[in-house]
C-alpha cells in the first residue's frame, strides 16, 4: 500500500470521528451516529421498541383482571368498596399533572431553556413522590385491616359495616343463603326497618375475596416500582439539566423518559377505573 493511500485511509476516518470515537464540536453526539438527527431516531425507535415490550407485560396482568372479573364478578364488586376512591381519583390527577410538566420539560431542552427544564423535571420528580406517598397511605390501611392477597386475607370489617358502604345503602337486610358463592354469615334478629336489597347491596362476604387483592396489590405495586424507577430517571436527568447539557441539537434523553413517563402513568389511568369504580 503506499504512503499517499494510506494517508487518504487515515483522513477518511478522521472526518467521521472515529479515530478518538468522538465528535470534537458535538460532544453528546456517540462516535458510532453521523449526525444528532440520526443518533434522536435511533434513541426514539430503541424507546418504543422497549415500551412495546412494557405494555404486553402489563397486558398479561390485564388479562388475568378480565378472566377473575368475569369468573368473579361479586367478588370484585364487593372488594372494590374497601378501596379509597378519593385517593384514588386524587393520585390520577397528580399523574396528569406530571405528565404536563414532562411533556413541558421536553419542550424546554429543545428550546434551551434551562431554568424552566429543572423547573419542570423537579415538579414531576414531586408528583412522582407525591403518587408513592398517597399509595403508601392506602397500603398501610390495608396491611392494618387485614386486606392482603393469599391466605393472609383477613378483614377486620365487613363490606356493610365501612361508613361509605352505610352512606350508600344504608342498613342492608340479612338473609340466609345456600349458594357456593358466597359464605354465610350468622343471621341476627330482624330489626324494625326491613328493606329489599338491590343489586350493589351485601351482608354476606363472597368467596375468593383474596383474589381481588392479590390481583390489586400486583397491578398496583408493579405500577408503583414502575413509578419509582421513573423518578430515578427524572433525578438523573434533573443533575444533568443543571448544567446545561440539552438543547435544541440533544434534547433525546428527556424525550424519551418523558415517553417512558406518560406510558407509566397511562397504565394507572387504566387501573383506577377498573380496580376503584366498579360497577
């Protein structure tokens, strides 16, 4: 080989950066991409290939709600009462509040704007915080009141003593029952104010009750880790923010936890209705 061909070689790979496997003018750039456009589509197909595989997880989870809910079903109309609907509804919002605020953050790094970017990753690493707070209120309600999944399912109430179940229905009138589907409880004397009970109406406690716990506490605690893992990444990225890393040229990484985010809290949209307004 000669001289002036070997020198044509080692210019050819200088000119695509691969000599010092960097880019000198574009630092966030990866030797291995030729342009920031090429390395964002890259990133952005890499995120939803493994968002992708995050939704047919939860799908398997989702599958098994249908199959116990159509085996189930006063098995989970029951259950669902002892599920705190105001927290519920109250932890939705705070995730559509973060979800604001993460699509927002995207809109700063590729405008550069920095201060309004850590403004914004802080405020959905707080409402992130703030979801796993009010979650840790209602898992230490349940673990206090006997509601676990399995053989430890143990209620210290019954569905018709809970002060929302009165408020709806009132005092339920007892009666004797010979079905399989439900237990039987001890029939106490019929007071004054007899009444016919409606469809939504119970004073006997159906079998399988642990199994809508157990279904509650998996599809919400995979959630919940799910949560946790983004608020890792925010904390991450916010460090990062800081300085003044992302710009209109390298905005991909906020892009995509922000992805990541909105499908996290897309799943919780799905599973307060399912698990807390049961019909």
């Amino acid at each position: 080989m000669s001289e002036a061909t070997a020198d044509n070689i080692h210019a050819g790979h200088g000119d695509h950066g691969h000599d010092d496997h960097g880019h000198h003018d574009k630092p966030f750039l990866a030797h291995h991409f030729d342009t920031p456009q090429h390395q964002f589509d890259s990133g952005k197909m890499g995120i939803w290939l493994f968002l992708v595989t995050e939704i047919l997880f939860f799908s398997g989870l989702f599958c098994a709600y249908a199959i116990y809910r159509g085996l189930y079903p006063e098995v989970f109309e029951y259950a669902h009462y002892y599920l705190d609907t105001t927290l519920g509804a109250v932890n939705t919002c705070v995730l559509i509040t973060s979800s604001v605020t993460a699509a927002w953050a995207v809109r700063n790094a590729q405008l550069r704007q920095t201060k309004m970017l850590v403004v914004n990753i802080l405020i959905t690493i707080l409402c992130g915080f703030g979801f796993m707070g009010i979650k840790y209120v209602e898992y230490s309600h349940k673990i206090h009141d006997g509601l676990l999944p399995g053989s430890h399912f143990n209620p210290v109430h019954k569905v018709w003593e809970l002060p929302g179940y009165k408020a709806k229905f009132g005092e339920t009138r007892p009666f004797e029952t010979t079905s399989t589907d439900v237990k039987a409880e001890p029939m106490p004397s019929a007071g004054p104010h007899k009444k016919e009970m409606g469809p939504h109406e119970f004073n006997v406690e159906p079998r399988n009750v642990h199994r809508f716990f157990s279904i509650y506490f998996c599809m919400t605690g995979l959630h919940g880790i799910h949560v946790l893992v983004g608020i890792g990444l925010w904390v991450w990225l916010l460090l990062r923010a800081r300085t003044g890393e992302f710009g209109p040229e390298y905005f991909g990484p906020i892009d995509f936890a922000a992805l990541y985010w909105h499908i996290v809290d897309l799943i919780w949209i799905y599973l307060f209705p399912l698990l807390y307004l049961i019909h």
